[in-house]
C-alpha cells in the first residue's frame, strides 16, 4: 500500500505514513464498514418486506373473513321473505308490492320458491299471433298457455326444447271430464302443416317425464323473444318461451291435471298457518256445493286445531291458481284472507251487506290482532281493488284511495277521491290505478296522496271488467278486457310510460 500524498511505500498495519506523517485508513475496516452498512440495508429490507406482507395477509384474512360474514348475512337475510327482494323496474321506478314477487327468481331457496310460485298468479294469457306482431310488448312478460306438442328439438339429461301448438280452448277440466280429448300421437299434424301464428317454441330444463310428440301441457313461462328456427328444411319465425312450470295433462289422472298437489298445499299451508292443521279433501254439501265448480276450481281443506280465533277457523287453498279463502262465507258477508308480504302477518277484509261496512283487520302470526279499521261502503258494486308491501297497504273503498301505514294501522295521507277502479299496482313512488271505463282508465297517485297522472284507455271499450298489469323490460305493460260499444267481446295490451302517456298498444 502507498502514501496517496507523497507516494511512500507503506507497511500493512501502520496507521501513518513513516515519511510525511499522512493518515492511512486501513483497507481491511474500510472492507468492513462496507459490508456493516450492506448487512444493515439487507437486514432493514428484509424487516419492511416481512412487516408489509404480514399486513396484506391480515388484510386478506380481514377481507375473506368479511366477504364470508356477508356472506352468512346476505343467505340469512334470503331465509326469510322481503317484498323487495323481487323487486322490478317500470321507468326507473321500483314496483316492490306482493304481486311482483317472482316464481323464477333465482335468489330464493326451495321452499320460497315453493310459496313464491305458489301465490304467483300474474300470467297474460299467451296469443302466439299477437306476441309476433307486438315482441316489444311481450318480450320478458310472464304468460299461461295450453299447448301441444308438435315436434322434439332437443332431449338431453339437462334440457329439451320443443315445437308446439297452441290450444286455446284446452282446460285441464276437459281432460279428464271428457268434455275434450287430448290429441294423441296419430292425430298431432307435422310442423309444415301449421302456419307460423300457431307455433312456438318452448323451451327449459328437462323434465322427469320426457314431452314427446302429442303430450298436451299447460305452459308457465316466460316470454323470451322472436327467433328463426330451420326446421326440416323450412324457415321459421317463432316466439320462444323459457319454462317456470309445465302441468303435463293425461286422460284418466286427475290429480296429475291441478298445477299444485298435495306436498305443495301442504308446504305452502304450513308455512302460513304452522304445523298444527289438518289438510283433507272437502266434501260435496259441507265444503261446495256444485260438482261442475268444484272441477274448475279444486281445492283442499285446511283445518286449524286451534279454533279459539273465529277468523281463523277452516280455508280453502286451490290447486289450479295460488290463493287460500275462507271455506264459508256468510251470505251477509264477503270475507278475505290476504298474507302479508313478509310472509309474517295476515290481512283480513270483511264487507258486511247489511250494515254498509268493510272492515280491515290487520293479525301477526300468532293470530294477535295488531289493529283494525272500519269504513263505510255505499257503492252498489262490491269492488275493492288491493295491493300491499310489507309496510304499506292500498285500497279503493267507495271511490276513495287509501293508503295505510300498516304498523300502525292508520293512514299515510288524506283519503283521495278517484272513483269505481278495479285494479291498483302499489310502485315505490306511487299508485297506478285502473278504472272500468274509457276515461281516466289510468290514474297515477303519489305517496303524498297527490294525483300524478290521469290517461284515457284510447279504446273502444265502454265497459272494462278486467285489468292485469306487468312489469315488463322496466316499463309497465297493462292488460285491458271488456266489451266494446256494441257490446262485444274486446281486449288490449297497452306499454304506460312514466308520464302516463301509452307508448304501444295493440289492436289500435
């Protein structure tokens, strides 16, 4: 080693140089230092690695752990019933009452699916033609139908997909009263004999009983769009519908014939009314009178074994639509069981004829009753249209809207004049309702009781007897039957727009 200052050579391990003094730093501990320093460094980084790893694992466990918690809240919250969960939207506007609640909704487990499908009765009755010329009406809409198979597409393990006909006429009474007889294989046309107004295309998860040409069904679904199918050879245009439940109909197998069976009367009475009851077929001269009415409109007994409550003693739960009324009515009294949205609470109307009366009875589950409210009635027609929320209940009485707050059982704004209406959809910023004639058909109410719109039907009808209405791809779709100025059978389907203006209609 040598002075860097004069250059003298100088030996390993002197501190100095020997001829102009000059301070030497030794090369060993210069080594040294260096490699102190890089340990230092190594070692702080290693510290900051671990310490930043350390916390994105308790991030990650915080997360997982917070995602399976909403998890456990969010299947939690699905086991029991909410009215909004099946909510839909009409012009950015929720429609959150009972009648939304959707049969195929995927976020209800078996037995709410059960009482969903059960109660859910909101089907237009399908007409192949009209939903061809008018897809923009009907593309997402629920429809019924009664239908034949023409032809099989598909026959998987998971699906199948068929061509059929539609049977307008063919009630699930006629086939085993022999009023009709089911087409059978020999008898069903091919494909290339119908014209493309009578075909559809029905399509879903496979059945346990396979459909193969001939079976007559009675179709749940849902309306999907207009599509070009090539079959043997041939181009069609054809409606396709997505299946929510298909009644396959045989000659001889009554019980097979009803839309609900016993498992599910009894599933659906259970969770209403508790395991103690008593489900049985009625009996002709005790439970109805009429052979014929009862083939129309079946049902089972349900007995409760508590009779304490005189509001809570037998009902009748049908097997072809979803509803349970009581099993006598007074001839002095109309009396109406209604569930709650939340599946948790009954409502109960009463119209007494001889005192003018309609009485609203509001109970929890245990059959307490929680409020009840009296009107009077001096309309000569019995019409009490009714739609409700787990919070909210509106209902026409007199020609007056209310709306009731059904906590506490009294109401939300000042009774609202709006005349004889037959039908109201309960939205989350309003009430549509529907009269019986050609004026102010439509009327949209606010929840301040104020009135938002009024629309005339635009039709021909001078009579409406009947309304049904959908929420269909974010807009409302209403269904208008009754008869015309000359007294004939007349019908419409009609798309309202959030101001109240009719944006497509048929039969214009």
């Amino acid at each position: 080693m040598f002075c860097k200052k004069c250059g003298n050579e100088i030996k390993d391990g002197d501190e100095k140089c020997n001829k102009c003094g000059n301070t030497v730093k030794n090369k060993k501990w210069k080594i040294l230092l260096l490699l102190v320093i890089a340990i230092i460094i190594i070692v702080t980084t290693i510290f900051a690695v671990t310490l930043l790893l350390k916390n994105n694992s308790n991030q990650s466990v915080e997360t997982s752990t917070n995602a399976e918690k909403n998890k456990d809240d969010n299947e939690n919250k699905n086991t029991e019933f909410n009215s909004s969960s099946a909510n839909a939207s009409a012009n950015g506007t929720s429609s959150i009452s009972f009648a939304t609640l959707k049969a195929d909704d995927k976020s209800f487990d078996k037995t709410q699916k059960t009482l969903i499908d059960y109660f859910d009765n909101n089907y237009f009755e399908f007409g192949i033609a009209l939903s061809q010329q008018y897809p923009q009406i009907f593309k997402g809409a629920k429809i019924k139908t009664n239908a034949s198979i023409v032809k099989v597409l598909k026959s998987t393990d998971t699906e199948f997909e068929v061509v059929a006909v539609q049977e307008g006429d063919l009630l699930a009474a006629d086939i085993y009263t022999g009023e009709q007889t089911i087409l059978s294989n020999g008898n069903v046309k091919n494909v290339d004999e119908y014209s493309e107004n009578e075909l559809m295309i029905i399509k879903g998860p496979q059945l346990n009983k396979r459909l193969t040409k001939g079976d007559a069904i009675t179709l749940y679904g849902r309306y999907n769009n207009v599509e070009t199918f090539e079959i043997d050879g041939k181009s069609y245009i054809l409606p396709v519908i997505d299946t929510i439940n298909i009644i396959q109909l045989s000659n001889g197998n009554k019980d097979g014939n009803y839309r609900f069976n016993l498992d599910t009367a009894k599933t659906v009475a259970e969770y209403i009314f508790g395991k103690d009851i008593k489900i049985s077929s009625p009996a002709k001269g005790e439970d109805y009178n009429f052979e014929a009415y009862y083939t129309l409109d079946p049902f089972y007994k349900i007995t409760l074994d508590n009779q304490s409550n005189a509001n809570f003693s037998t009902f009748n739960i049908y097997r072809t639509y979803g509803l349970i009324s009581y099993n006598e009515v007074s001839k002095n009294t109309v009396k109406n069981l209604f569930i709650g949205a939340d599946f948790q609470h009954y409502i109960v109307s009463t119209y007494d004829k001889n005192l003018k009366h309609v009485y609203i009875d509001y109970f929890d589950k245990d059959l307490k009753k929680l409020w009840s409210r009296e009107f009077d009635y001096n309309s000569s027609e019995v019409i009490s249209p009714i739609d409700y929320t787990s919070t909210q209940l509106a209902i026409v009485i007199d020609n007056d809207l209310h709306l009731i707050n059904l906590e506490t059982g009294e109401d939300i704004f000042e009774p609202v004049l709006v005349g004889t209406k037959i039908k109201l959809h309960m939205m989350t910023d309003g009430i549509i309702l529907i009269g019986n004639d050609n004026k102010d058909t439509i009327m949209k109410v606010g929840l301040d009781g104020n009135i938002i719109f009024r629309t005339n039907g635009n039709t021909r009808m001078s009579d409406i007897g009947y309304a049904q209405t959908q929420i269909v791809n974010g807009k409302m779709v209403i269904y208008l039957e009754g008869t015309d100025k000359e007294g004939l059978p007349y019908d419409k389907h009609l798309v309202l727009n959030s101001d109240g203006s009719i944006e497509t209609s048929t039969n214009e």
